[in-house]
C-alpha cells in the first residue's frame, strides 16, 4: 500500500482536547447516512466498500487488518500456525467455527460461485475440506503460502448475517439501527448505537446539509475529504470465444481511462492500466495502441453489467458508444449481482463488467483476479512461486511483477479502481480506514458538544 494511502487511513476525526486528557468516552447514538442498500446481502456479493462497511458492522471475517500491515483477531480469537504448513483458528464457540467452515465450503462450491473463492486456493482441497473441531479451524496448506492469514482478513470471507452464529462488533436492534455487542470479542464498541439510513446521492447531501446525519459514507469527493484506499476495481472481461482475437486492442485503442474516471465514474476513483489497481501495483505511462483493422460493421455482442452499480451503467453506455467506432453493436444487459457471478462461473457472457473488492496484498489480491478472468488454472502455477518466498517485500515484488507479465494473456481489461469517502461532524472521533479502504465504525466515539463550535452535536 503507498504511503497515500497509509495516511489518508490513518486520519483520525476527533477532538484533540479529549484525546489529550487521555479519556474516550462510551455511549451515544451515531446517525450514519448512506447511499448503500438497506440491507447488504451475503459477504461474496456485498462487496463494494459501501456495503462490506456496512456488513461489517453484524459479521466480521476471521481476522483484521490495519494499513500498516498489522494483523490482529476479529471473528477469531487466536490465528496461529502450529506447523509451518497449518494455520489454525481458535473462534468463540463451535457454532462460530462451523459457520465459517460452512460459509468458505459454500464459498469454494458450485453453489455460489465466487472469484473470491481463490483466495482459498492455497488451502488443501481449495477450501472444500474444512471440518471444525470444537471451536478449532486447522487449516492445513497445499502449499507455502505465507500471506495465507493475511487473505483470511477479506470481508467476503465473513459468515453470513443471516446465520446466528455470526459476530460483529454489533448487532441488529431493528431494520435501521445496530447495539453495541458488549461481549464482542475485540472489545465493546466505544458507541451505544448505530443508527443507519440508506438513501440516494442527493438524499445523502440533503442529510448532511440539514445536520441529520453525523457521518455520511458515499459521499463524492472534495479537497481534504477521507477516503479509503481505491482497492475496488472494475474489469472488462470477454469470452475468447465469442469475440475476434484482435478485440483487446480494439477497446485499448478506443479508451481513455483517464476521461472515463473523471467523465463517468463517481470518485474517489483512479484509472487502472494494470491488472492490479495502483495502490497495490504504481502506474508506469504507456502508449495506447493503435486501432485493429475494422472488422465487419454492426458485430452483434452483449454486455453484461452489475443492474445495482451505476457507475457500471454508465461505464457500459461509454463503451457501447466507443467500440461502435470499433465496428461493434453492443447491446447492454443489466443483472443482478447474483446472476452476474452465475453467468461468470459458467462462462455465459460475450462482455462483462466485473467489480471486484481487492485484498491490500498483491499476492491475493493476483489470485483473485486471475480467477475473475477465468485462468483458475494458473493459480496452480503462480501461487507456489509467490508464496515460496519467505520475505514479504519480495512476494509483494514477485506479485506485481506478474501481473504485468500475465495481463497480454488474460481476457480481463482493467478500467479503474474506486474507494469509499466519507464526511463527518468534528463531534466524530477515532474514525480510521482499515487495510482494505473500509471505515472501522466500531473504533469511533462521540465527545460532549462543544458550544459555539459549527457542527458540534445539538
């Protein structure tokens, strides 16, 4: 992760006076604003940064990682490895560990199919064998895969809200409003409450404006607002099948990422020229290349894209538009997120857009993406390389060095890569991003109004 990055997530909204007298204070309600559903789904599709914050809040993956590197438990409560090829998790009771093996089992399954699956892959038998013992995950490794803990923290390996057994630093008190779980494992939240209410762009500034909501998530950006690292990328795949060879070169020379971010992307947002986003993988300029022989005029093809994304539907208009130029007719599907997975997993897609919320660690983050562009089989051959690597600088290294290596080969075009901003009152302290971009609600707390200070709680 740049040194960017690592700053903006680690600013910290609060009263420095509180913090100086060393005393965070417990309670209060905080009024949470927010253009996300109001209920996020299952973790391997509530994967924009919106929604894993939100889902966040009821259900927790394994483990946390803070931006600078730090790893420490969440669902678990002890990660460790009694043997260089095992990794074991020690969770809260039973029930905990039989949801999760069950959550990374369907994960790993036909049943929901999921990219995020490989961030399974280095485990023996993919993640599909996984039987708790009492509260006790052993989790042996085909291979040595160093970063294995690192990957366990993605929010998309979670527990489902819906099962009982999942845990999160809070949990639901009614359709809009989350308590303060007091026997979270990591410690109790500092807030009472969360109270959330989901709403539309210009609902989300009519809120702000009128000092309904506290803290705003979603928000476009400004100077000096916070934002989590941009780890949440969109892709252009295709089907080699159904499209000529020379289509690659003819969306690269019919794009501009740079205009496509700023015209028709919501910020925060990067252009993406590699297969990994820049803050896992710097950007180098390139050329665009020149544009492939036309091919025959009015080339019927569908694009498939996500029907809750709306920068995806304006991204899949643009591209309608520009590979026109390109001699294709490009007619555009909207699904739901769901179907859209379905329809990847079985290869039934001639173009799709595809978003996917990378881990902060090249190596996993790789693997994700490869999967996502339906090279599943290289993961067998790339994985082993990386992880045989005992320095994590150097698998980082090997990582980056391979995606750009492997990105001519793969159907999967990188468009660009968005975080989460947000807004919050100066009443609003302790709130941090985390690793993956996402803000830890859990950690923040409210201080005593301030009279005479604009935006102070009333």
């Amino acid at each position: 992760m740049t040194l960017r990055h690592a700053l903006a997530s680690l600013l910290l909204l609060g009263a420095p006076s509180t913090l100086a007298a060393g005393r965070i204070p417990y309670g209060g309600e905080l009024r949470v604003a927010h253009t996300g559903p109001a209920e996020p789904g299952e973790p391997a599709l509530a994967d924009s940064p919106l929604e894993a914050t939100l889902l966040g809040l009821l259900s927790r993956p394994a483990c946390h990682l803070a931006p600078d590197g730090h790893l420490s438990p969440a669902l678990a409560r002890e990660l460790s490895r009694p043997a260089p090829q095992v990794v074991r998790l020690t969770l809260p009771s039973p029930a905990q560990a039989t949801a999760l093996a069950r959550a990374w089992i369907r994960l790993a399954s036909t049943e929901a199919p999921s990219p995020y699956r490989a961030l399974l892959f280095p485990l023996r038998g993919e993640g599909r064998m996984i039987s708790p013992t009492g509260d006790t995950l052993e989790l042996p490794l085909g291979f040595p895969w160093p970063d294995m803990e690192r990957a366990l923290c993605h929010p998309a390996l979670a527990p489902p809200r819906s099962v009982p057994a999942a845990l999160g630093p809070f949990s639901a008190a009614s359709a809009n409003t989350v308590d303060a779980r007091l026997a979270w494992s990591q410690g109790r939240p500092y807030l009472d409450r969360v109270r959330l209410q989901a709403t539309d762009e210009r609902g989300l500034s009519r809120l702000w404006s009128n000092q309904e909501a506290q803290v705003a998530l979603g928000v476009q950006t400004d100077a000096g607002t916070p934002s989590g690292a941009a780890l949440y990328a969109t892709y252009l795949a295709w089907s080699p099948r159904r499209v000529p060879p020379d289509f690659r070169q003819a969306v690269e020379s019919a794009l501009d990422r740079e205009d496509l971010t700023r015209l028709f992307v919501r910020g925060p947002a990067v252009p993406m020229p590699n297969l990994l986003p820049p803050a896992l993988l710097p950007v180098s300029p390139g050329a665009r290349p020149t544009p492939p022989p036309a091919p025959q005029k009015g080339r019927k093809v569908t694009l498939v894209y996500d029907a809750s994304n709306e920068d995806q539907h304006a991204v899949a208009e643009r591209l309608q538009v520009r590979l026109h130029d390109r001699g294709y007719a490009v007619a555009l599907e909207a699904l739901s997120r769901a179907e859209l997975r379905t329809r990847w997993a079985r290869g039934e897609y001639e173009l799709m857009l595809h978003s996917l919320l990378l881990p902060p660690v090249p190596g996993p983050a790789l693997a994700v993406v490869l999967d996502a562009a339906g090279r599943k089989d290289l993961l067998g051959v790339e994985l082993p390389r990386i992880g045989a690597l005992p320095d994590a600088a150097a698998r980082d290294t090997r990582a980056r060095e391979r995606a750009l290596a492997l990105a001519p080969s793969v159907p999967l075009l990188p468009l660009y890569a968005q975080g989460l901003a947000l807004r919050a009152v100066p009443e609003v302290g302790g709130l941090v991003f985390d690793a993956q971009g996402l803000p830890m609600l859990d950690g923040a707390w409210l201080q005593p109004a301030v009279t005479g200070v604009p935006g102070a709680r009333r």
